[in-house]
C-alpha cells in the first residue's frame, strides 16, 4: 500500500525523471552551469548521473531543489504536462 505524501512535492516522482526533464529544459551545459558536479560537465549521460547523484546525497538534494524551483506552480515557465 503506498502511503499518500501531500507536504512532498517529489512524491512519486523518479530521479531518472528529474534529470531527463532538466536535461529537456537546460541542456547538460546549463545544468553544469547550474549544478557545479562533474557528471553534468564531462561526457554527460542519464546513467552516469544517475549513478552519481543516487550515492551522493547533496548533489542529490541540488537536483531536487533545482527541479522544484523550475517546474513548480510559482514558475511561470513551467510546462503544461506536470
């Protein structure tokens, strides 16, 4: 049974999916631009990052905020399909 996270704004939604959707808007220049990590900056790819930001939890916490702040209902850029 999966418990329902009102007060969580990422509830249900996958790291794999926040970085794609980043990686769609920014481009991996402007997430490494955004996000001083390596794995945005050199030879870029989903399942590098993924690996990385899985075992490195303030990187971690980078992404997420930056995925908030960009796709959330304050934005007036955010897109349609959240």
């Amino acid at each position: 049974m999966q418990q329902s996270q009102p007060n969580n704004p990422l509830h249900g939604i996958k790291l794999a999916t926040m970085v794609e959707r980043l990686e769609q808007y920014y481009g991996w220049d402007g997430l490494a631009q955004r996000i001083d990590i390596n794995c945005f900056k050199n030879d870029p790819s989903l399942k590098s990052s993924l690996k990385f930001l899985r075992r490195t939890p303030w990187a971690r916490s980078k992404v997420e905020d930056l995925y908030l702040t960009t796709f959330t209902q304050k934005n007036p850029w955010k897109t349609n399909h959240d």
